[in-house]
C-alpha cells in the first residue's frame, strides 16, 4: 500500500498574490501525489497592532511535527523575525525532509529560490543606462527578510557601480504590505525633498498603491517618475500604466519545493538548491512601451472572475457579520457559520475551541514559551452539509476527528480577540482562505463574536464586571492558588447604602446610576491581580493576595468614593459598608464559606452605621 505522506507548511498573509500563486502550486502537486497539506496560517503584521498579532501567530504553536513527514516553510511571508525563527528552530528540532523559500542559510533544509540580487540589479541598471535616471526612491522590504535585503543591496551596489550615491532620507523601509507604498509616499510628499527620477519598490503590492497614490496626487507615471516592482503579480501586468516588475515562476516554485519534499520523503536524494529563473519585464512605468496585446483575454476572464467574487463575497460578509452579531450562544454563532459556508461552497469545516473558552480565564496569552492548550472542543463540524460536534479532543491531535484521506489541503486559521486566544478554524478542500479579500475579515468576525459570547457569560451587563459565575470561576483560581502556596488573602464585601432610598425617591436610573458608581470605584481601588463581581443587586466581592490587601483596598476606595461624590452633581451621597475577613486557606476551606464571612463582617458594620445614623 502507498503510503500517505503529511506535511505542515507555514505561511503569512495569504491576502497576497506572491503566497497564493505558490500554495496553488504546491495544493496542485499535492493533489496529484496524495499529500495532505496542513497549512497554519495567519494574518499577522497585516493591522499593525502587536497585541493583536500575539493572537495572531498563536497558531503556529499549533503544529505538532511528530506526526508530520515533512515541512515547507514560506518564512519569507514573515516580518517578525522572532516568529519566524522560532518556526525554523521547531522545524529543525523535529528533524524532518524540510524545504524553505528563498533562503539557503540552513544546511539543514533544501530550498527553492531565484537569484534576487542578480535580477534586481538588471533592473535598477536598466533604468541608469537605458533611461538615464539618477535620482532614486526606494521602498524596502522587512529590514529582516533575506530577498529585501538581497534586493535591496542589488539597487545600492548598482548605483555604487554606476558611480551615483543614494540619499538615506530617500529610504522608506516597508514590511512588502500593500499598505506601505501609500504610506511611503505619504511621507515622502510632506518630507520636502525634490521628487526623485524613479521609485525602485521591493515588490509589486507596494509599487502599485505607492504608484496609484502618487498619480492621485497628481504626479505622472512614468512622465514625472517612474515605478518600478518585483514579482509580476496579475495587478501589476494589468495595471494602468503596466509595471515595470520581475517575472518569476511563482506557481513552478510552489510545484518544484513539493516535488522536492516528496523525493525526500520517499528517502531519495535531491539538490539541496533549486534556483529558478527570473528575469526583469520593462513595461510602461519605467518609460518602455511593451505589446500587451497578448494578456487582453486573460485580462478579461481574471477581471470578470474577480469582480464577482468580490460582489459575492461583499454580500456574504454582510449576512454573516450581521447574523454573528445577535448570536446570543455558540449554537447561534455555528447557524451562522454554517450559512456562510453553503453560501461559498465549503465542504469541510471545524470550529476548535479551547477547553472552557466560555469561562475568560481560560482564553490566555501566549508568550513564546508557553504551548497550546492540551484540551480542545469543537461545537461545530461540517462535512457537506452534515453538521456534528466533537465534545473533547487533544490539540496535538490537530483535527477533531482522524483523518484517513488522501490528497487533503487543510489551512489551520487563529481565532483570537486580540492576544487572548480562542481557537483555531480548519477549511479543507477550498482555496477560499488564499482567494478571498475577506477571509481576515470573516476570521476577526467569527473571533469577535464568540468572545462576546464569551463574556455574556461571566460579564455583569449593568457594571461590565464579573458576574457571580464569572467571579466564582477567577476568584476561584485565586483561591486554589493561595491553598497550595499556604498564602494569606483577603475577601471583600460591599453593600450599597441605602440604595431602595434612592429608587424611591428619584428613579430606578438613578439606582442604577449609584450601582455602577460603585463598582466603576471598586474596579480602581482594585489592582490588576485582584478579582471583583457583582454577585446580587447591590452586593460586591473582591478577593485579592496578601494578608493586607483588605486595608490597602479600603483606603483607597474611601478615597475613590469621596472624590466621586464631589464631582457629581447628585442630592444624594455614594455610600457602601464594607466587611473583609483575611485568612491563608486551609484545604478544607470553601471560597464560599469565606464569602459568608465577609458578609457577616459586611452586616455588622452595615448595623453599628444604622445605629448611628438614628
């Protein structure tokens, strides 16, 4: 029987066309030779916020190399330079047939590239000796990915040999994200340097939307300067003007590295370069006047094709995101899902969650030396229309179910709400993740929806703090902690001061109003390690550590109380009694027993005030 080969592969930003035409070539080798491919993916750099991209590059903890048979690392798709070597050093530890793009820095793995130096700097000479440019812009890739640096040293050199020097300010370093070009000519229209002869771009994502945005402000292409790109996407060869770019054999290189990998796989011995060929293509933004003739019918099918899909795919979102929206619980998160999924002709998909992802301090925050967690849920499994569930399963499992199949292409997507981690997503057999604009924007959706879910659960409505569930679950694993270290703690109760006074005589609003007065001043008299609720209608519990976190605590919401009552304008005062009991748990201890404990405490104070009050 021939044996069935897995493979992880690891890539960024699917959104772009350099990472989809090679997956389509390695998903078509794959296909073909009955290779599963597992693809963890994610979006990360794409928003520019850190916390968000902590969520993000979770995923890459994901993978479990033990049961692969091989890797393919598209670790050029990667701005993070501690990411993307932290993947390396985990592929490597797991000693498996590895083949990497555009980098030969590791004996350890094969790899498949082109030469970026040598036809960059054919580029950047054509335009000095065909054009006679000598004013250059330029637009760089991560300062930490070795193709940026490759081209850019191939521009430097080339101007160095040419005998023209280059002006620092004229640098704007980009992460190759589309995004880059409009920001790098932003800043060069309010920099107040003269506009250079050409702008030289490290790729073509950035060269057209710094090209697009030069023309809206009113500098011609290539009659004023010129724009130069690298990689010959579709945009760029049917852009107005077309662009003067990079051919390379982005599908053939996706076919060649999974050609590689198989070889290895089966114990054959492969070359441990592949160097593809590349060649500069001179068109109109550079000043050259090429036939295109010959793309005006691809042109049209590609076009066609994408202004469907992007219609369709408009539509669909919108219907999504509103049914994610009033999705009260996972089951109406998952009719959602499952809708979308009709819609776009999806035949397999899970939604994986953490153990527990209801309960907010299980959906953590992992650093890079923490794992994934060990337990999983899946609510949702959809096998072509047929929908299941699967209660537990183990991460390193990867898939709710055992996959026997052959030929399988799989793309593991975070789920996240910003560096809190929910789950993952697996579409499999659909090349909707690397085709579709929206698929980040589905992802964040789908993620947004079942934190808040999430917090429905344990989130009072009226205060925004824990609920007595959501206070039970935290303070609970405060509690716990404190048993085993044998650590002192204190536990809090506040009773809101004549509170029925209030409803009576000015409103229930303004009841509320004092409710969420009061816990708005525990919540600051609170320390980011202590755990506060609204357990009842006007009762409060904290429990924080140490045995004078009580006295600490008290102070400062005296403190906090007296100042609110200054500030507003009310013809009532804010008042509370508080009692606390602080202890170190005993085994035989119940966090509720201690709770009773403050409320008796609560209850005497409450009554010497009465007292006095008469």
């Amino acid at each position: 029987m021939k044996k069935i080969f897995n493979v992880a592969a690891f890539v960024c930003g699917m959104d772009e066309e350099y990472p989809y035409q090679i997956i389509k070539g390695i998903n078509e080798f794959a296909r073909n030779h009955a290779i599963n491919i597992s693809y963890f993916a994610s979006f990360g750099g794409v928003v520019e916020n850190s916390s968000f991209d902590d969520g993000e590059y979770s995923i890459y903890k994901l993978a479990q190399l033990a049961s692969f048979d091989g890797a393919l690392l598209l670790t050029n798709t990667f701005s993070n330079l501690d990411i993307r070597n932290s993947i390396i050093d985990k592929v490597k530890a797991a000693n498996i047939p590895t083949v990497i793009f555009e980098c030969n820095d590791y004996e350890e793995f094969h790899d498949v590239s082109i030469d970026n130096y040598a036809v960059m700097k054919r580029l950047v000479e054509h335009l000095i000796n065909e054009h006679g440019y000598k004013v250059f812009n330029y637009i760089s890739g991560p300062e930490t990915n070795p193709e940026a640096q490759e081209r850019y040293k191939a521009f430097r050199d080339a101007l160095s040999e040419n005998g023209l020097e280059f002006d620092e300010r004229r640098l704007h370093k980009g992460q190759f994200r589309s995004y880059d070009g409009i920001k790098a000519i932003d800043d060069f229209m309010h920099s107040g340097i003269s506009l250079p002869d050409a702008f030289v771009c490290a790729n073509d994502s950035m060269a057209l939307t710094a090209m697009n945005k030069l023309q809206l402000n009113g500098v011609k292409v290539p009659e004023d300067v010129a724009v130069t790109g690298f990689d010959n996407t579709f945009n760029a060869r049917n852009a107005f003007p077309v662009l003067t770019t990079v051919k390379r054999p982005l599908y053939a290189s996706g076919v060649k590295a999974c050609e590689v990998l198989y070889s290895l796989m089966q114990g054959e011995k492969s070359p441990r370069s592949t160097i593809m060929d590349a060649e500069p293509v001179f068109a109109e933004s550079c000043g050259c006047n090429p036939d295109n003739r010959d793309n005006a019918l691809e042109f049209r099918k590609e076009t066609a094709l994408k202004i469907e899909r992007t219609y369709m795919g408009i539509h669909i979102l919108n219907r999504l995101i509103a049914a994610l929206a009033v999705a009260k619980n996972i089951d109406e998160c998952s009719d959602a899902i499952c809708k979308w999924l009709e819609a776009i002709d999806c035949g397999e998909f899970s939604l994986c969650l953490v153990s527990n992802w209801e309960k907010t301090y299980n959906t953590l925050s992992y650093d890079d030396g923490g794992n994934y967690p060990e337990a999983m849920t899946a609510p949702l499994i959809w096998d072509h229309g047929e929908r299941s569930a699967v209660k537990s399963f183990p991460s390193k499992q990867l898939h709710p179910e055992q996959q026997l199949t052959s030929g399988k292409v799989s793309y593991y997507i975070p789920l996240h709400f910003g560096p809190r981690i929910l789950g993952y997503y697996i579409m499999s057999n659909t090349d909707f993740p690397i085709y579709s604009n929206h698929c980040h924007t589905i992802t964040m959706s789908i993620g947004n929806a079942i934190e808040t879910i999430s917090k429905l659960n344990v989130l009072d409505p009226l205060c925004g703090i824990y609920n007595r569930n959501g206070f039970n679950i935290n303070a609970g694993y405060i509690f716990e902690e404190c048993i085993q270290a044998q650590a002192a703690l204190s536990v809090i109760f506040i009773d809101v001061d004549g509170l029925k006074i209030i409803n009576d005589t000015y409103g229930h609003s303004e009841g509320d109003f004092t409710i969420k007065s009061v816990s708005e001043t525990i919540e600051l008299s609170c320390g980011s390690m202590d755990v506060c609720g609204r357990i009842g209608g006007d009762e409060f519990v904290i429990i924080g550590r140490g045995d004078n976190f009580a006295d600490i605590f008290k102070k400062r919401f005296d403190a906090e109380l007296e100042r609110k009552n200054q500030e507003m304008n009310k013809p009532y005062e804010l008042s509370a009694s508080v009692g606390f009991i602080n202890a170190i748990p005993d085994k035989s201890d119940t966090l509720i027993e201690f709770i009773q404990q403050a409320d008796a405490e609560m209850y005497l104070v409450k009554k010497a005030r009465r007292k006095q009050r008469i």
